[in-house]
C-alpha cells in the first residue's frame, strides 16, 4: 500500500493566509496526509504559528543548505521563494521517506477534490507537469504568448515519486535553480518555471496533464469555461470537475479574477460564473487573517537591483524630452 502523500507549499509570512486557505482544501481532501509550509522567511513574533492546526511550518533555515545564504544575496523575493522548490522536494524525501509521492502547490491555490489523475498518472511515470494550455485556437491568443513568456508549465504545480528519473530532474533543476532562477525573460529564463520546458526533453517517466480541471487559471481562460452546479464546479462540460483552482494576482476587493491584466474577458462582469468561486477564495483569506499578515514586511534580506548611471541618464532624458 502506498502511504499518503506530502503536499508542501512555500511562501513568506505575507502569504501565510493563503497557504492556510490551500491547506485547509489539501487536508479536507486528504486528511491523513502531511501538509508542509516551507517558510521562505524568518519567524515573526506577531504570528500564530500555532493556529495552523495539522499542518508543518519549516523554515528554509531548517533544512539544511548552506547555499540558501549566497542565493539570497543573488535573489529577489520572488526568485528566492521559486528557487528553493527542488531543495525542499529533495529535503522531504529524507525526512518522511522516499516512499512518499510529493505534490508541490502555490500558496495561492485551493483543491476542490482529490487529485485522482495526479496519482493514476504517477502509478507509471515520476514526474507530472501541468501544460499552461493543452488546444489550439486559430488566432494567435493571450494563452500562447503567456507561455512562451513564462514556460509552457505552470510551476504552481508538481508531482513526483521517487525514482531514478525524478531524482535526476531534481539534481538538475537544483543546479540551475543556485545560480540561474531569474526574472530575466529576455535571455528566455523565468524563475523555475521556464527551466521546466526541457524536462520532457532531458527526462523520461515524464507526464502531461492535459485535463481543464487541473489548475485552471487566468492565463488559460481562452480554453477553459468554469460550470457552478451549487455545490460544484466543471469546467467546460458537466463530466469534467474542477480539481484546484489557481487564484494568481487575486485581490481581496477587485471586480476581476486576477490583478494581473485589467483585461474585460478577466472581470467578473465578464466571467460571472466565476463570482461564486471568486467570493469563496476571499471569504476564505479573510478568515484566515489575509488583511493582517498581507501587511507583513518579508523579514529577509533580498538583493535589490541598483539602477546604473546610464539608466539614470535614461530616465532624466525620457523626462526632458516629455517636457518639451
């Protein structure tokens, strides 16, 4: 019998209610499970830890890698968050077993049911990825140029079993992951996520998981039309449910999905078969002290991007030349 698997996500203290929010849907799904918080932060002495009930908090700084120190002083917050992913995996495996399946979620996700596909796909391969969309439309759409911006997986999500292959993945993407997990679209690199196009190409055992009803979100709209029965969701036909929904850029008190684009096709105006969903998400972080721990100031230290003196020149010329 396989044991049950570990679900982790990571985040700063600032995202600790929607890390709650994904933990509470994880548990009510698989409540004998272990769900960890990797905290990519130092412990803040106005926080409860206490409070999130059944669920791991381990900080960075507990397990166990010297190189955390010289990534964080090559690293913004959003890069460090993203760069840690294949240590922890790693670090998990020691602690509770390689026998354990692990599943890697972004705080700001929630599950609505178990993740039957996910498991059924790791009975024969390692790895499972889920594609940024899965159909082709016949112009060019937001979908398309959102992946090859940012990488034709969403790193929002993983899963793994131990093996040879998934073992090689994570030595290889920790690797990149030291020195190269960059918002640097430009040279084609974009956190960990874009390093993740050339897993099908370096690794075997690994599995695409096309089904709408996994990660569903704004960048894959175009494909995707959420169904609320009441008590449910589909997506796209009465037959395909809604397995964990993406809420990335969501904001508390917005008319849209996502705070990402102030596009019309993202506004609940436009979409309101998302209102149900949408207003659920926030009664959720609300709950869980969203407006409180939002405010929190990462405790780390980041590396911060120092302007150069001919993009100073830049900016003074832009300016002169708008006055004139």
């Amino acid at each position: 019998m396989i044991p049950s698997p570990v679900f982790f996500t990571l985040c700063s203290n600032n995202y600790l209610a929607q890390a709650k929010s994904l933990g509470n849907s994880v548990l009510a799904n698989y409540p004998d499970s272990v769900f960890l918080v990797g905290l990519v932060d130092y412990r803040d002495d106005s926080i409860d830890y206490s409070s999130f009930e059944g669920m791991q908090i381990t900080g960075f700084d507990e397990i166990g890698y010297p190189e955390f120190k010289e990534m964080l002083a090559r690293y913004n917050v959003i890069e460090f968050n993203t760069s840690v992913k294949p240590f922890y995996i790693e670090y998990l495996w020691r602690h509770y077993g390689e026998e354990h399946q692990i599943v890697y979620l972004d705080p700001d996700i929630v599950v609505y049911r178990p993740l039957d596909h996910v498991f059924s796909a790791l009975e024969l391969n390692s790895v499972v990825l889920t594609p940024m969309f899965s159909k082709v439309t016949e112009k060019t759409s937001l979908d398309e140029l959102v992946a090859l911006r940012h990488g034709m997986f969403n790193l929002g999500f993983i899963a793994l079993k131990y093996s040879e292959q998934s073992m090689k993945l994570v030595k290889w993407w920790k690797e990149r992951l030291t020195t190269h997990c960059l918002i640097d679209k430009p040279r084609g690199i974009f956190v960990d996520q874009k390093w993740m196009d050339l897993a099908p190409l370096l690794f075997d055992e690994v599995f695409i998981l096309k089904h709408p009803g996994y990660n569903m979100a704004w960048w894959n709209f175009a494909e995707r039309k959420l169904l609320d029965f009441g008590d449910s969701f589909a997506v796209n036909n009465p037959d395909q449910m809604l397995y964990f929904f993406h809420f990335s850029g969501f904001k508390l008190d917005s008319e849209f999905i996502t705070g990402r684009s102030g596009e019309p096709q993202f506004s609940y105006a436009s979409r309101p078969e998302l209102k149900r969903l949408g207003s659920e998400y926030k009664a959720s972080l609300v709950k869980n002290k969203y407006e409180f721990l939002n405010k929190l100031k990462p405790k780390l230290k980041f590396f911060e991007q120092k302007e150069t003196k001919r993009a100073v020149l830049k900016k003074k010329l832009k300016w002169l030349l708008n006055r004139i």
